[in-house]
C-alpha cells in the first residue's frame, strides 16, 4: 500500500488512493507558510501498522508541522510521541481545536519524551520568547 502525495499550496497532502477529503483539501489551503514542512494526513487511523512506516517513508527527516483531521483531538499527543520518535526530529501537531482566537491549536513533540508528558503548546513559525527579568 502505497501513500499518494500532492502538493497544496505550502502543504503536502498524503493519502492513500480515492479522492482527497473536501477537509484535508480545506486544511492545506489555509496552512501558512512557515520553516517547517506540512503535511496534511488524509488517512484514516485505524489504517495498518505497514502502512504507517510506507507514510513515514515520505517524511523529512526534520522538523514538521501534521495536520491529522480524522485524528481525535485526544489521541493527537500520543500519535505526535509516535511521529517524533520515528523520524527523530520535533513534530508540530494541529490539535484539531481552535484556541480563543480561532486558530488551530497546536502541541510541539520532541524525540524520546515520556509517555506521560503530552507536548508544549506551540504556534507554527513562531519563536519563543524568553523570560525577561527587570532588577531595580
């Protein structure tokens, strides 16, 4: 079984064979560029374990930003844990729920965390800012 993949605006749609979802085409049109590659998984998750290595194939070995839309809001850390530790680069997962501004949330997974840690909140091409502290 192997992944199909189009280009779509800044993303990468994968999927495996039929049409592209309208949700995944939705999704990959309004996914700002950023330094990291996107990909859009238009599969469904209760796909084959097998198939899941023939999508890894197609991964960067780097940094990437996943969008999973029939991935459940609760299972995104675990399946981030399982990306991060595959391709041994941080992954950036759409959390599939709008923050109050209503973006897409996000969840940035490195390699080797716990499996009780679920991730940091993160926005795509954003840097951190770091703490500054005034002394008087």
């Amino acid at each position: 079984m192997e992944p199909a993949s189009f280009r779509v605006g800044s993303a990468t749609i994968m999927h495996f064979g039929g049409h592209i979802s309208d949700r995944a085409w939705l999704l990959s049109r309004g996914v700002a560029t950023g330094p990291e590659r996107t990909v859009v998984l238009d599969i469904p998750p209760q796909i084959p374990a097998d198939a899941w290595n023939e999508v890894l194939k197609h991964f960067p070995r780097k940094q990437v930003r996943v969008v999973a839309p029939h991935v459940a809001p609760a299972e995104v850390p675990r399946m981030g844990r399982w990306l991060a530790n595959r391709l041994g680069a941080p992954v950036l997962l759409s959390t599939g729920v709008p923050d109050r501004t209503g973006r897409l949330g996000w969840l940035r997974v490195e390699p080797a965390q716990q499996p009780g840690q679920g991730g940091e909140r993160a926005q795509p091409g954003r840097r951190r800012r770091r703490a500054v502290s005034f002394r008087s």
